[in-house]
C-alpha cells in the first residue's frame, strides 16, 4: 500500500511499526449536530483505507474518537463558546443527552453508508484524567505553561512547529501581525490552549491541577491515540481542513509528551462541496444521507459517487451524478445475479484483472480507476461470467457496496431487461420476426437465456 503522507509530501510504502499489524487513528465527529455527507466523504476514506489494508491481508486497529467537549465556536483564538453548551441551550436536553443523540445518529448514519464500526470510539469526556496527565508532561518537558488556571502550549519550545502544515512560526507571525491578540495571557499568539479556566457559565467543567475547567480540542486526540494505539502508530486520517492546527498541534503535543515521533503517515481527503461552497454546518446547507433514501437513492451508491474521484481532491455534490452512481450500483447487482455464482477458480484473464484492480487500490487508493477496471471487466467478453461474480465478489471486501444483494434475493429482470421482454413480445404479435429476433440477441448478449412459452417470452440467468 502507498499512500500519500502529507508530513513528507510523498506518496510512500506503508511500512508498519509492528509486522503486519496496523494502528489507525481517524478524528471523529462532534456530537452536537447531524453529521452531513461531507462529513461522510471524510469518514468514507478511513473506512476505505481500513478495508483497502484489510484486502492486502493487514490487521487493522482502528480508533475513531467522539468529541464531545471542547470545540469552539472560535477556534482560532481559543475563545467564544463551547459548542455543546450552544447546543444545549438550543435544545434543552443536557450535554449527556445531546452527546448521546448525535452519537446514536452518526453511528446510524455511517451504517447506512457501509462504514464498518471502528475498534474503539473513544469518548472525548471520559478521557479527562489521561488529557490532564499529557498536559503536566507538557509542563514538566518545558513545552508548557499556566497562567491563571489555562494552560498554554509554548510553540516556540517545540522546533519543529509547522512541520505538518508548512505554518512554521515566521509564517505565522507575519500573518499575526495585522490581528488583535485577543489573549494577553499567552507569551506568544501563536501559543495555543491545552487546558481553559472555566468561567461562571460553562457547563462542562472539570477539576484540574490548575482549578475548575476543561479540555482544548487538539489535546484529546493526542491522549485518546496514544492511549489505545501505543507511543508509536501507523496512520492517521482525517479532512484537509484539520491540517492546521489541529494535526499540527497535536503533534506538538504527543511528539512533545513522548520525546519521539509517534505517527508515520498523515493521511487527508479533500472536501466535498455543495453549489461551489465548502459543506459546513455553520454555513447551514448541509445534506444528510437519510435525505437521500428519501429520492430513492441507496445510501451505499453514496461510496460508489465517492470513489469516482480521488480522495485528495476536492469534489462538488451533484444530484445527477448521485442518481448515476446509483444506477451503476443497482445495475452491477444485477449483473451479479445474472452471472449466477462463484466460479471454482480464476482463469488467467481473470487473474490479470484482480491484479490491475488489486494494483490500483495499493496506489494511494486510486478508486477512479479501480471503478474503470470493475466497468472493463463487467463488460468483458474474455471472462466467463462465474469469474466475474468471483472477482467482484471478492473486490467488494473494499468496494462495500453489497454486490450480492440480488444475487442471494433471488434474479429479478432489471428494468432494461423487463422493456425488452415486453419489446420482443410485441414484435411476436405483430409478426415483426426481425425485430423479435434482434431483442432475443441482446437478451442473450446480457447473458440470459431466453425462452419461448405459451405465456409469452421468458428470461433466466445462463448458467
Ligand atoms: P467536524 O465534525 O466538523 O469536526 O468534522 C468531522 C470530519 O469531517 C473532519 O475530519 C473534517 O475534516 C471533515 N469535514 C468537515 N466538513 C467536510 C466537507 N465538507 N467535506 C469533507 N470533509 C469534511
Ligand atoms: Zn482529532
């Protein structure tokens, strides 16, 4: 598998810390709102990445955490409110409450989309203590320092600040230097918080070392990774919005707490756009995938759309294309019930195509073409059909869209197949033999066997 990491630049072999086991750490939700489908292109990736790793035969540990403390509404200068307690107020349920309902509806939403559950959905909440313990290791390595129960991450303490983003300190200063600093208690503006002091009205507050207060957001990531994936991992994923400063901070803070690199591959997906504009929740034009089983489209063509751009990129939502992948979906379904069955083993041309696809999926994930090879051989005339249903079978470990589905229902005609039936028997009526004979072809060319009753025409899977 190689795979793009975006701390070296480079598309690079994975090389596990541990043989063949591979640690995945991918942030996860804030449960204060739905999750929207852009969120969904992000958690997709993991997923896929999990399963593309899985295909190659690795053992996977994957680790998404739950935020549910500590984002604001103003991230950037670690003020404003918490979001839970706007949610809160909104609501009228309680923090538990609200976290636990967005919970429940972002693990419904990402079973819906074939996201397999991840190892261990750590909760921010209930890993206070492990995030106080890395912020007193933070303090005693010299990386940080409270003033008046908040404690600051010093950047400067850390050389390698930027490493990540590219937002190294002189960057960030010439860009501070037309702002307000708007926390006078910090050394320098681009410090950032690890612990805040809780004023009178927050909700969520906990006991500390430094008084009453709570966690940042990047300090859970670090502490929640490092405590069920170890002081060294494989991979960690999330959107491109997250580069900075979030992975930059956090890795400030574990690399800061260990004294070691703890990450090897930094892996990021592009954002999925709505009407040319960034999908977010505070922008208030977001879809959620429930929207789409109401236009009679399965959720699982969502991955299919997915998969026909490459993850980095960014890509714009469209109806249409949506409505197209899902046909494509439905239709394969059929196919595969069309060719039957499992075949008792693969012939070479068979072989040659599990190995172009296998060969693209290893290539940082490349889905464009994996599609391009899954369309080649579905229309092949050199594969016998149980091939087919084999390989397709066995590529849906990444592809994840139910691909036997019909197969195990039971063959129905498709819709394409039902007009054609309908077709022939009109041209018989009528006598029109040329015609009846041109859509026998075609019946046959999709590879069913076609037969004459007293009832009319009758079409079943060739064997
Ligand atoms: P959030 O709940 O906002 O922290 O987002 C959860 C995940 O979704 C993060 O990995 C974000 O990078 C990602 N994300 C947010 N908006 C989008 C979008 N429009 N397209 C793709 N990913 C997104
Ligand atoms: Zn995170």
């Amino acid at each position: 598998m190689r795979l793009n990491n975006t701390l070296t630049r480079r598309v690079e072999e994975v090389v596990p810390v541990d043989d063949r086991k591979i640690g995945m750490y991918s942030c996860g939700p804030t449960v204060y709102r739905y999750v929207h489908i852009g969120n969904l292109r992000t958690f997709l990736l993991s997923d896929l990445l999990r399963r593309a790793l899985e295909f190659e035969g690795y053992e996977v540990t994957q680790v998404m955490n739950i935020t549910d403390v500590g984002h604001m509404t103003d991230e950037a200068s670690d003020s404003g409110r918490d979001k839970m307690d706007l949610a809160v107020a909104d609501e009228g349920l309680s923090p538990k409450e609200i976290a636990q309902k967005y919970t429940q509806a972002f693990l419904d939403d990402t079973e819906a989309i074939g996201i397999k559950r991840v190892h261990v959905y750590p909760k921010a909440t209930e890993h206070i203590p492990e995030m106080i313990e890395l912020t007193e290791r933070l303090i005693e390595n010299g990386h940080a320092y409270e003033v008046d129960g908040t404690v600051y991450y010093d950047v400067r303490s850390f050389p390698e600040y930027g490493k990540l983003s590219g937002n190294t300190l002189d960057k960030l200063r010439a860009g501070h230097r037309q702002e307000l600093e708007v926390d006078s208690n910090k050394r320098h503006p681009e410090d950032f918080a690890l612990w805040k002091k809780a004023g009178p009205n927050r909700l969520m507050r906990w006991d500390s070392p430094w008084g009453e207060g709570f966690p940042g957001w990047h300090i859970e990531c670090s502490a929640m990774s490092m405590k069920y994936l170890g002081e060294r991992f494989d991979i960690h994923t999330g959107g491109v919005d997250l580069i900075f400063p979030h992975h930059e901070d956090e890795i400030a803070q574990s690399e800061g707490g260990v004294r070691h690199e703890v990450i090897s591959a930094w892996v990021h997906g592009g954002f999925l756009r709505l009407k040319e504009q960034k999908m977010a929740k505070s922008s208030g034009n977001i879809i959620r995938i429930g929207d789409l089983a109401a236009l009679g489209i399965d959720p699982l063509s969502f991955r299919y759309f997915t998969f026909e751009t490459r993850y980095r990129k960014e890509m714009d939502f469209s109806e249409d294309a949506l409505r197209a992948a899902d046909t494509t979906v439905k239709r394969l379904r059929q196919r595969m019930a069309e060719w039957g069955g499992p075949a008792e083993g693969l012939g070479s041309e068979a072989k040659a195509f599990d190995g172009r696809f296998r060969e693209a999926v290893a290539d940082d994930l490349d889905m464009p073409q994996a599609l391009v090879i899954l369309n080649e051989l579905a229309s092949s005339r050199n594969v016998p059909d149980p091939e087919k249903y084999s390989l397709v079978s066995s590529w849906d470990q990444v592809l994840g869209l139910d691909v036997e589905r019909d197969a195990r229902a039971g063959w129905q005609p498709s819709d394409e197949v039902a007009a054609l039936v309908g077709e022939r028997d009109a041209a018989r009526a009528n006598k029109d033999f040329a015609t009846a004979d041109r859509v026998r072809d075609r019946l046959q060319e999709l590879g069913l066997e076609v037969m004459d009753t007293p009832e009319g025409t009758r079409v079943r899977p060739r064997i």
